[in-house]
C-alpha cells in the first residue's frame, strides 16, 4: 500500500494523536453527562425527570397551602393567609378556641365552602416547601425535604409512594371541593394516577434529587 516506506512513521502518528483525542473526548463527555445525568444513565434521568413532575404537584396551592413554613396555613390559588387569623399551634391543629376541626370536617363541607378531610391540619415545620416570605422552595431544596428521612416521618421511597397513593390528605387535593362562593377549587396541575406514577418512576430511580441550589 505504502509505496514510500517514510510515509507509514508520519501516518501512524497521525492515528495515534486521532486516537488519543477520541479517547479524551469521550472521556471528557463521560464526566459531563454524569454530571447533567443524561444520557450516561436513562434511570437517574427519567427519574429526575419525573422528579421535576411530582414537584409540580407538591408546589402547587392545594398541598403547598398546609406545607408553609409560618405559623399559619395560606388559602386559594394566590396562597393568601387563612382568614380568621387562624394560627398553626403547637401540633398544627390550631389553638384553643380556634382548632382546625372545628371548623373543618371529614368530608367537604360544599354549602359553607370549608374544604374537609381526616384529621385536618397543618403538616409539621420539618415539612415545610416554602419560606417564611411565602415564596416556595427549590425543586432541589424540596427534594431534599422530602427525601431526608429525619423530617419525614421517617418515609422511605416506598413510603413516600405510598402516601402520595393513599394519604387521605393528598387525595383530597384531587377533590378540593367549593369555596365559599361556590365556585370549586382548581385542582394540581397532574392526575392523581399521573402523579403516582411519576413518583414510583422517582422512587425506582432511587429518589434523585437535582444537584443544583
Ligand atoms: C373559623 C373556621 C376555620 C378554622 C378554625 C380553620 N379554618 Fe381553614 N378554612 C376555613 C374556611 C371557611 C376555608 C375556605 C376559605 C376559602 O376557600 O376561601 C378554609 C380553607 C382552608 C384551607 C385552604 C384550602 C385551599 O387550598 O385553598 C386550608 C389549607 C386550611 N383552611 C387549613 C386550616 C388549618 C390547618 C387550620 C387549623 C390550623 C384551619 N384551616 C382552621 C375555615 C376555618
Ligand atoms: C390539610 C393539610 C394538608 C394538605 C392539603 C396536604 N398535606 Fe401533605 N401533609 C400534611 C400533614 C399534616 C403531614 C404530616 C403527616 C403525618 O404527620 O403523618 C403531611 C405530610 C406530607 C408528606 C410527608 C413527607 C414530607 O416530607 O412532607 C408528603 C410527601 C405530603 N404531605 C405530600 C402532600 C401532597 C403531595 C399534597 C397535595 C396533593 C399534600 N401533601 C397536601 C398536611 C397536608
């Protein structure tokens, strides 16, 4: 093939440098998907993926309104502080005088607009989505939260499924009811089955959480 014997030297080098720059690269881009978590790993991806769905749910009004981090629970699409000036109490359940069963109920109370489920109140501090400014938390930082078994309730992945599938609480949301002046409360911004199942998509994944703030 090579008529010139000089010429195989400069050609072998030329694959080797070509070589060398391949395996580089691809080393380089190895690192970079890891870090993003694309294409390197279609699990962690989907998972994180179906993160950011399950987040859309929990930072939308109908769960974030009992997730707050101040001593009140909020109300309504705006999240506006409930009325009354109710306060969260010792164990979210309100004060004396002004607990939260007291005016909520079992069911939904639609001729009064009172939304009701199973022991109705406020979740705990350690589950807090939002700032005291009322502004909600980072999908990574709810991420965390959710997912630190310390302020959990000591929720596992398939605990947190679990809850997402049958907590009282949570399917309420997907029945909010009437307000007051009759017009009914909007719902998150998934079904209740596309919800679940994004969360078990996560929970397969391993629960990730996106890296960034
Ligand atoms: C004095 C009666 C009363 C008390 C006490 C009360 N609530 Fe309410 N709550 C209502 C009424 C009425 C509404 C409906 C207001 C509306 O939709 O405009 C409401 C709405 C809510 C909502 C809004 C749901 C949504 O997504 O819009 C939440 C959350 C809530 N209450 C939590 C609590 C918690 C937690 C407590 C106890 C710490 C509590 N409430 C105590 C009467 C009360
Ligand atoms: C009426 C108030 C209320 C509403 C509405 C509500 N939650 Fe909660 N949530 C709670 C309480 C209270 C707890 C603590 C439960 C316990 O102590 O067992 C809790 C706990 C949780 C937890 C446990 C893990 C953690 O770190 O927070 C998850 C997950 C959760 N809620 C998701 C949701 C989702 C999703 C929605 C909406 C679809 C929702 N919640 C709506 C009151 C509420």
């Amino acid at each position: 093939m090579f008529a010139n014997q000089r010429l195989l030297p400069p050609v072998f080098l030329l694959m080797l440098v070509v070589f060398v720059i391949c395996v580089a690269l691809s080393t380089r881009a190895g690192i970079g998907v890891g870090d993003k978590a694309s294409a390197a790993d279609p699990k962690l991806a989907d998972g994180l993926a179906a993160w950011e769905q399950v987040y859309s749910v929990l930072a939308s009004p109908r769960c974030i309104n009992c997730h707050t981090a101040t001593n009140y629970p909020q109300q309504g699409d705006d999240r506006h502080r409930h009325f009354a000036n109710v306060i969260r109490g010792p164990e979210g359940k309100g004060v004396p005088g002004l607990n939260c069963a007291s005016c909520h109920q079992q069911e939904n109370a639609d001729s009064t607009g009172v939304p009701g489920g199973p022991n109705w109140h406020l979740a705990p501090l350690s589950m807090q989505w939002q700032d005291l400014n009322d502004q909600r938390l980072s999908s990574a930082a709810v991420c965390r939260a959710v997912t630190d078994r310390s302020k959990n309730n000591g929720l596992d992945g398939s605990g947190l499924l679990k809850h997402h599938e049958q907590e009282p609480l949570v399917l309420w949301a997907w029945n909010p009811g009437r307000r007051p002046d009759g017009t009914t409360r909007t719902l998150p911004p998934l079904t209740h089955a596309q919800f679940v199942a994004a969360t078990r998509t996560w929970v397969e994944a391993g629960t990730p959480c996106p890296r960034t703030n």
